[in-house]
C-alpha cells in the first residue's frame, strides 16, 4: 500500500466521537496526518506505514454512535507531515453528513452525574460525545457548537480545556458546559421561581402533591404527573382533551420497570437501549397504577429516563410518571416556554425548564416488539433522522412529502436517502406549519433544492396540495405502492414481491378507498392482484370515529336493509334509514382498517373510536386468552376477498371467541394468498401494528417456510410512506434518464 493517503468517510461521523478516535489511532499507529470534519462528513489525511491495519482497526473499533457508510481512500502525493492533528473543519464542499439522532444520558455521564466530587455532580445538562443532544440544537452543518443552539454559552476554562483536549471524552462535545457556564434549570409555578437542584425538588414537590408539570426534555416538552394518582391522570386528561388514547409512563428504573409491567428480557433490553424508546408492554393487572393511563387496553407505553434531568427528577420522586408530549390533541410538540404558556397554559399547574434552545422539536419514539423484531410505530428521537447509502448518486434531487395521518418526509440527493423524524397527523394549521419547517430544515441544513416532489394521489391531502404548489415537476405515487415500496428500499429487496397493504385509507387508483390490498410489486410499478370486497363508507372520514358506520356500510352488502337495522339496535333506525337513502353517494372503500372497525362494533367493543388504531387494540385485547383460534369461513374470486361467510356466522350463531376467530381468518386467507403465488412477502400499511395478528403470521410464515418482510428503519404505518414515495420516485428517474 502506498504511504500517502487521502481518505474520505460518510457515515454518522459527526458529533459522535469519529475525530478523536482517528486521532488515537493514528498516534498508536505512528501515523502523521490530519483529520476533520467536512459536509460529507469526515477527511482524513494519513502519512505513514501503517496504512492498512489503521482503516482495519477503524472499522473494527468503531465508537459506538459512529457508523461508516462509504469510505474512499485515494493515494496522493506526501508532504512529509510530522505530527497527527484535529484540524479545523472544511465548511465548504457538499453537505452530506448524516447527522446522529440524540442519544440518552450514557453511563459514564451518569456516574459523574451522581459523584458528590465531580464538578459536574447534578449538572441537569450534563453531556459527552457518547450522549446528548444532536440533531434537536443543530442550526447548520458541519457539526459545530457554532451551529447549534449552545452558540450562546461561552465556555469556562475547565469546559474549554475538556473541549480542546483529544484524550478527554468531552473533546469537541458540541454541547457540554457546567455549573458555572452551561444552561441553567429553572422552576415556575404561579409566580414563583426556583433555579438549580432547588428546581428538580420543587418540581418533585409538584408532581407528589398531584400536580400537572411541564418539563423541558431533549426534544420538546413532556406533560407530567404521578402515573398512580388517578385525579391527577383523570385532570391532565380532561385539560388535554385526550379521552383514551394511552398515555406512556417514564419509570425511574429497571426494577420499576418490572413492578409496573410484564415486560419480556427483550423488550427490557429495547426499552434499556441507547435509544430509549418508548416500548408497549404488557400491563401488570397487579401494578398500582392508575387505571386511566390505557383504559381497556391490556398494554401499556413504557420508558426509562433518557436525559440527566429526569434522572434527577427521579432521585427526588421515586414515582412512575405519566410523560406525554406537550401538545393539544394532534398539534406538534411544544418546544419553547412561550408555545407551552400559549397553548397548555390552563393544562400545567407548573414547569421545570431550562435554558438550551430546541431548534428542531422531535417525539418520543415508540416501538413494540413482535416475533422478535423491534418495529417502530414512531419512528423519532434517538432513531431519526435516518440515512440510507445509495450506490449510484441520484441524477436530480427529490423530495417526497408522505402521506397525512403520521407525516414523515425523505429526501434523496447525491448518494443519500433521509427521513425526516416524525411529523404527526397534518390537518391543522400548527401541524402543518411543522411540516414546512421539517422541510425548510433539511433543505437548509444539506443545501437542498428538489427538483421534483414525490406525493400521495389524495387529491385533498395537504402534502399533495404542497407538491402542486411548488411549480416544480411532481410525481404521484399511488398510497399502498408507496407502502410496499418503503419496505423494499429498507431491505433493499430488487426483485419482484407479493405485497400485503392493510391499513386505514388510501387514495386508490379508481378513486375509491383502498386499504385491503394484494399487489405484485416489480421495479417499474405494481398490479392489484386481489382487495377486500368494497363496501360503502358512511360519513366519508366520519367513518374512522364512528366504526357503527362501517358497521352498516359492511351489512348493507350481505342483508336487506331491514335485516341491517335489525342487526344494529344500538343505533335509532331513523339514522340508519337517512343513510341508506345516501348509499349511492358514499364513497366506497376495501379498507382492512375500516374492517376492524366494523368488527370492533358488531362484536360489541366499542361503539366510538378516540384515536386511531383503537378499534385494533381492543380486538387485540379480547383475543388476549385465545391464542389458537379456528378460522372462519372466507371466500377468494376473481381477485376479491370476501368474508361474508365469517359476518354471517358471528352475526347468526354469537361464536364464543370471536375477536380470535376473526384474526385467525385474515391470517388464513393471507396464507393462502401467499402460497399460491410463490413470491417472497412484504408487509405494510398500520394493521400489521396488530400484534395478534402479526404473531399468527409470522407463526405461519416461518411454519410454511415462506420469507417475509417488514420495515426495520422506518414504521410499517403511513411513516413509511414518503421513503416509499422516494423508492417510486428514484426508479422513475432512472426509467426516464
Ligand atoms: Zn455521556
Ligand atoms: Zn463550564
Ligand atoms: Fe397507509
């Protein structure tokens, strides 16, 4: 190998400890050189014999945050350095770092956190290059405290030698400080105002007596209270406005962890993992905890302290707290004092906060564990945004705007793919605004200009009405192709594959709604090889909030209307009658969502749904006994799935079992549909959250030796959408150049 060298990382390389650990390794090696930081992300220029066991060992001893995605190393001429260095970053060149999500409080931190002699003992913002904050304070690329939100704090002499010595952990941390120059905490309760540890215990004062606090984390503000107090649950739900969707609970540790819940040895390892999602779980029935956190639901979201300031706050109440974002119903998450005082001021009694600036809010993510697998249902904090390596650059940048309901976006340029962290459901004007500063975001921090925009086929969606805005050229990509797609880019699948798209709705292509589809999926496109049998949709989106309206949509196909009526006593058959004389104008739809929810209300669980995806939890939860349910009765013609043999007998014979029984006949008629086609699987679209149901199939699959698919870096629910859109877009490209 030659003896002079130029070489050229991408990757998460920024932020994460990269400089130096190159910078040990070449000293150990006796290399001469340099290394920095540069909009690609790292450069490094190496002198030396011991070239090739330096990239070995660089791969090999990698820091944990750190991740190589291509690394070019090119011969050129020497200069005859004398010394290895950190020098100054390049900001000119293209700006394709990736940048590294957030990272929990390592252990490291933590001991200092706790250590009465360190000078950091109960810092509430302690940080390293190994945690903290990322991608939530940067302003601007490269990586530099400059261009974050710690811009504003000089650096005491302790903090500014930890800073500039390569040895130290804290070398070139963007974000440390301390006592003395960092951040401060502070605490507000009607007038009153505390700072330093005075302000954790005042806030832990708060929260024992009942009281409903807002506190500042990493990404945005959490909505807290004493998760056994059931007054304090009851009042942050009725000042929230939020009826029964659950409400996840921060414990302070692990042996918490299993008092309050049945939490599997992997779910305990993923709820522990450097992410810190929030993981559902299975409830302990024993546990004291209020029982309106997750009212009928037999699961539970749970997490541990992820920040040094919930640490502390633990250390001062050793209670589970209920932790939920700040916002009102579907709004984004707050992230300043003034959006908490404006829009949750009548919400919170007080508020712990402090003084670092979130430039870009981001969730809590949640993720569940099903056959083995950690799927994501938001994808956020400690996970996003996420890059994916192309191996041939894009020819023109995209822009994909997603779906509406869980918006996400991606974009494509140069050899990257990123999604965005999670959005939220669009539909109103503070979610929507959120959505356009997402993608100011990323077009600023990566210099990004699309030139064309990838969208859903929803005529009325706000993401397609983006796209048509724009002027640039645009391309609409059907809502379950997008699904499927999403799934194929993230196992980088090439081939043909059979596509199960169940989810709520999306904008087929004859107009009517889809959500229970079958497609073929080939590098230029799809083919709907079999739906669910379409039946009316009362009520258009009503429908989704009122499943008795799917209810008699469904009925309408198999009985008169006098025997629906019949069917429907809980509803007064005046309303029936109006509707039915407006069958012909309501949309039709072969939506598998719409089906649970039907089956929610004829089997008597529900007769209004909250939030979405109820109508499945419940099902779920009335299978919980019931592992090995017989299939129902189901028909397969001509491309339509019908299951008008399994609504006839659980409306005529009341089957014991019936939420199991009617899983186990999806699973049945999936199975049958995939064996008869021979095609590797793909999974996709928000049923398939649906843990008893997921569990049936991948029992079948794995006993039929059928190899499936499901999304690992992205949620199988309409997160995924926009990367689908870019998988589209991308191959669209391609066709045309
Ligand atoms: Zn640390
Ligand atoms: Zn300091
Ligand atoms: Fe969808």
């Amino acid at each position: 190998m030659t003896k002079s060298v130029t070489i050229s990382v991408s990757g998460i390389v920024q932020g994460v400890g990269f400089r130096p650990f190159v910078y040990a390794l070449a000293h150990d090696l006796g290399l001469y050189g340099w290394v920095r930081n540069d909009g690609a992300g790292a450069g490094i220029r190496l002198e030396g014999e011991a070239i090739a066991l330096f990239l070995e060992r660089l791969h090999s001893e990698l820091p944990p945050l750190a991740r190589i995605d291509a690394l070019h190393v090119s011969p050129c001429e020497a200069q005859g350095f004398t010394r290895f260095e950190i020098v100054a970053s390049d900001a000119q060149g293209s700006k394709h770092a990736a940048i590294s999500p957030d990272i929990a409080l390592c252990a490291a931190c933590a001991r200092e956190l706790s250590d009465a002699q360190d000078r950091r003992y109960g810092y509430g913002l302690i940080n390293c290059t190994d945690c903290g904050p990322r991608y939530s304070i940067i302003r601007a690329l490269p990586y530099d405290r400059a261009n974050t939100t710690m811009a504003a704090f000089a650096m005491c002499a302790a903090c500014a030698r930890e800073y500039t010595d390569p040895t130290s952990r804290r070398y070139h941390a963007q974000p440390i400080g301390c006592h003395e120059c960092g951040p401060q905490l502070r605490y507000t309760e009607a007038g009153l105002h505390v700072s330093g540890s005075d302000a954790i215990h005042a806030a832990a004062q708060a929260l024992l007596s009942g009281k409903i606090v807002a506190l500042k984390g990493l990404g945005g503000f959490h909505l807290m209270c004493d998760a056994t107090n059931e007054e304090a649950v009851t009042t942050l739900r009725r000042r929230k406005r939020r009826k029964s969707k659950p409400l996840a609970v921060m414990v302070p540790d692990l042996s918490a962890l299993h008092r309050y819940s049945c939490a599997t040895a992997d779910e305990v390892s993923l709820i522990a993992s450097k992410e810190r999602p929030i993981v559902t779980v299975r409830k302990n029935p024993n546990a004291p905890l209020a029982p309106s956190i997750a009212p009928n639901i037999d699961r539970l979201g749970l997490f541990l302290p992820y920040t040094p300031l919930h640490v502390l706050l633990f250390e001062a109440c050793r209670i589970p707290l209920v932790a939920t974002s700040a916002n009102l119903s579907d709004a984004p998450i707050e992230r300043d004092e003034a959006g908490v005082y404006a829009r949750l001021g009548g919400v919170i009694d007080a508020m712990l906060s402090h003084e670092r600036a979130i430039e870009n809010a981001i969730d809590d993510s949640v993720m569940q564990l099903i056959g083995g697998r950690a799927l994501f249902i938001r994808m956020a904090r400690g996970a996003a945004p996420y890059s994916y390596t192309l191996q041939t650059p894009v020819t023109q940048p995209v822009l994909a705007v997603g779906a509406q309901q869980k918006s996400t976006i991606a974009l494509a340029f140069g050899s990257r793919v990123i999604v965005s962290p999670h959005i939220g459901d669009l539909g109103s004007l503070e979610a929507f605004d959120f959505f356009e500063r997402t993608v100011a975001t990323f077009a600023r921090l990566y210099d990004f200009t699309p030139r064309l925009i990838a969208h859903d086929l929803h005529p009325h969606y706000d993401t397609t009405r983006y796209a048509q805005r724009s002027g640039l050229a645009t391309l609409g990509v059907q809502h379950h192709h997008a699904h499927i797609r999403s799934v194929m880019f993230d196992q980088g699948l090439k081939g043909e594959v059979l596509g199960f798209a169940f989810d709520g709705t999306g904008y087929g292509e004859d107009g009517s709604i889809w959500g229970g589809e079958v497609l073929r999926v080939h590098p230029y496109g799809f083919e709907r090889l079999y739906h669910l049998r379409d039946f009316a949709l009362f009520g258009g989106d009503l429908a989704a909030k009122e499943p008795w309206r799917c209810a008699f949509g469904l009925l309408l196909e198999y009985y008169t209307f006098d025997e629906a009526v019949a069917l429907m006593p809980r509803i007064p058959s005046e309303h029936l009658r109006a509707l039915h004389g407006s069958a012909a104008k309501a949309p039709r739809c072969s939506s598998m969502g719409r089906l649970f929810d039907a089956l929610a209300y004829l089997l008597g669980l529900c007769d209004e749904v909250s939030f979405d995806g109820e109508s499945g939890l419940l099902i779920e939860a009335a299978c919980a006994d019931a592992p090995h349910a017989e299939a129902f009765g189901y028909r397969i013609q001509e491309g339509v799935i019908d299951f008008e043999p399994m609504i006839r007998e659980i409306l005529t014979c009341k089957p014991p079992n019936a939420p199991a029984r009617f899983v186990a006949t999806l699973c049945a008629a999936t199975l049958q549909i995939a064996k008869a086609h021979g095609l590797e699987v793909v999974l996709s679209g928000g049923v398939f959250q649906n843990r008893t149901l997921l569990e049936a199939l991948i029992h079948a699959f794995d006993a039929e030796g059928i190899t499936y698919h499901l999304p690992l870096h992205v949620s199988v629910n309409d997160g995924g959408v926009a990367l689908g859109q870019i998988a589209v877009a991308l191959q669209s490209i391609d066709v045309l150049r």
